[in-house]
C-alpha cells in the first residue's frame, strides 16, 4: 500500500506544477521576490514606501457552484477569471490596487491538464487585475471530492494610500449612481440557476437567437469583468469616487446599501439601461418576481459608484474608454440607507 494506491498521485501534482508555470510565470511583477515553488510567495514593500500611511487591502472569495456548469461542459479555463474577479473587485471598491493573488484548488483526482487549464485562467485574471499570482495549493481529495470535480477560492492583497480609500462617507443626496455593465451572470445566484434551467449537457449546448447565438452553457460561464482598469481610469481622470459597491451575492438589495451612510436611499432607474436577455430567460423560466432577480443577480450591472452630479457624464465617458460600459443608474435621495427601484 502508498499513497497512490490510497487515490493521492504525487506524480500526477508534479506534473500539474510544471504544466502551471508559464501560466504562472505570465503575471509576475517587479515586487515579487524568489521563484515558483518556495512554501511561501514573498513580495516586497519597498515601492510603496513613498504612501503618506500605505494600508493593506484583502479580498477572499470562491467560484460556487457555476463549477457545475465548467463540470458539465468540461470547459475549465474561464472559471479562474471568476476567482480572480471575485477577490480583486471588493478590493477595488475601497480604492485599492490588487498586488497579489494565491489560489487553493481542491480535486477528486489530480488530472494535470485540467489543473493547468484552470490555472490558465486564474493567470488570465491576474494579468487583468495587475496582481501577481505568488502561491497556491492544489489538494487532491480522494473520497472527499467525485474523480471529476474540483472546488477553487482564492484570496488576494492589495494596497491603498489610506486618504484615498473609497469610504462612502461623504455621499449626499444629489450625487448621481453610475452602474458599470456586467458581463453576464458573473459568479453568484448559481444555486437559482441549476433550480430554472435544465444544465445537462445537452441543455447547455443549445444555443438561442436571443443569448446573441450562444449556447446557454457559453452564456452562463462567461467570466466576471474585472474592473481594476476601469476604476483606475475614473480615478486618473479626475473623478472622485465617493462611494463603490460590487454587486455580487444579494444582488442590488444587499450590496449597494454596503457603500451608503445613514441618512440616504440609493434610487435605481430600472429603465436607465437594457437587461441582458439571461437574465429575462430566468425570470421568465423561472418564474420569479421582479425583486427576488434583484435580490439574487446583478441584473446587468456588476459595480455601481457615486460620483459627484456635475462628474456623472465624464465618469460614464471614461468608463466607457477603459472598454467597459458606463451607465447612469440612479441617484442619492434622503433615507434610511434603503434600495428604491424605479
């Protein structure tokens, strides 16, 4: 009896490991100390010495349950951008800027070409992000996990000069909502999703006129935007942006309220932008009220921020130019820190 026999294949990790490292390799930066391989990533603080009072962001968070859908379609170099996203994207709400990233993958079986297809995309999402992916795990689980599954989280740190961290504080009434558009689903209400659709295979590869020609399966595991670069380029612009809020798992209803002081309500145009057609399938398919989608989905719009009236226009114009879509969403109004959809 060894190891292997009891369902652990150490070759097949090291195999993974070297499969991993031109990925990895793709998103170093400067700061980053040693090579691949040591029992701890280091990264050096010495550029950021020059912040007034420099403070340390963090950000940890996980795929779910969309890895049924990259199971399903055995499609598994998307679904690190998601992990990515998912961490980088609350640090960017509090004015952060990601510096690096370390992944845990937990397997049934280690199957290297697999393993690396993931870390592919988890590269892909730290190049977007600017941060450096320094270190990782990659568990096999025999017995704990099926053979043909996998669980991925992440967790990533960041910096902020500490005057320039996004508080929320200062939000008024008169400030003016802009929506960043998101690219789907993103990572969250999943659970819903395989309750309304049908997510065999079959299912997933069909595609529908009104998903653009897609297939459902193309549509659903389309990744998280990250907006590193969107947020740096409203900063860059001049705009300041008084308060941001992700919007990830409890929708509209529980995340913008995470940005708001006491004394306003955040008022929602519904109307201010076109609902993506996944989103309307599941409505309809599912059967589900207006207010429990936006409860659950971002609906379209993966960030909110509130900037001042007069910079509404410029900050949707530099949105628009860093390549993502800005939207003017709603507005401040006095209240008792409550979403009102209009």
């Amino acid at each position: 009896m060894d190891y292997k026999n009891a369902g652990v294949d150490i070759e097949a990790g090291y195999k993974a490991v070297e499969l991993m490292k031109k990925h990895i390799g793709s998103t170093m930066r400067s700061e980053v100390l040693g090579g691949i391989g040591g029992f701890s990533g280091a990264f050096s603080m010495e550029p950021f010495k020059k912040m007034e009072e420099p403070v340390l962001l963090s950000g940890t968070d996980g795929v779910g349950t969309k890895l049924k859908i990259a199971f399903e379609m055995d499609k598994h170099d998307t679904v690190g951008i998601d992990c990515v996203a998912m961490c980088v994207n609350d640090i960017a709400c509090t004015g952060g800027e990601p510096l690096f990233f370390l992944d845990y993958i937990a397997c049934g079986k280690n199957e290297p070409e697999k393993i690396a297809g993931i870390v592919s995309g988890i590269a892909e999402g730290c190049r977007q992000a600017g941060a450096a992916l320094i270190g990782g795990e990659t568990a096999e689980m025999p017995g704990f996990y099926p053979a043909n599954e996998y669980d991925l989280a992440g967790f990533a740190v960041g910096i902020a000069d500490r005057k320039r961290i996004i508080t929320g504080e200062n939000i008024k009434p008169g400030d003016v909502i802009v929506g960043i558009a998101s690219s789907g689903v993103h990572s969250n209400g999943f659970s819903l999703v395989r309750k309304v659709f049908d997510v065999s295979r079959a299912n997933l590869s069909k595609t529908f006129e009104s998903l653009g020609g897609r297939s459902l399966g193309e549509t659903l595991l389309e990744p998280t935007n990250i907006y590193i670069n969107a947020l740096r380029t409203v900063k860059e612009g001049g705009v300041t942006i008084k308060g941001c809020c992700h919007i990830t798992g409890g929708g509209f209803y529980e995340n913008i309220p995470r940005m708001l002081p006491e004394g306003v309500n955040a008022r929602i145009n519904t109307e201010s932008y076109e609902v993506p057609s996944i989103f309307k399938m599941l409505a309809k398919d599912g059967n589900i009220e207006r207010d429990a989608m936006y409860n659950t989905f971002n609906m379209g719009i993966g960030m909110m921020l509130v900037v001042n009236e007069a910079d509404a226009d410029k900050t949707a114009s530099l949105l628009d130019a860093s390549g993502q879509t800005g939207i003017i969403a709603g507005e401040i109004t006095d209240g008792e820190k409550k979403v009102i959809l209009a």
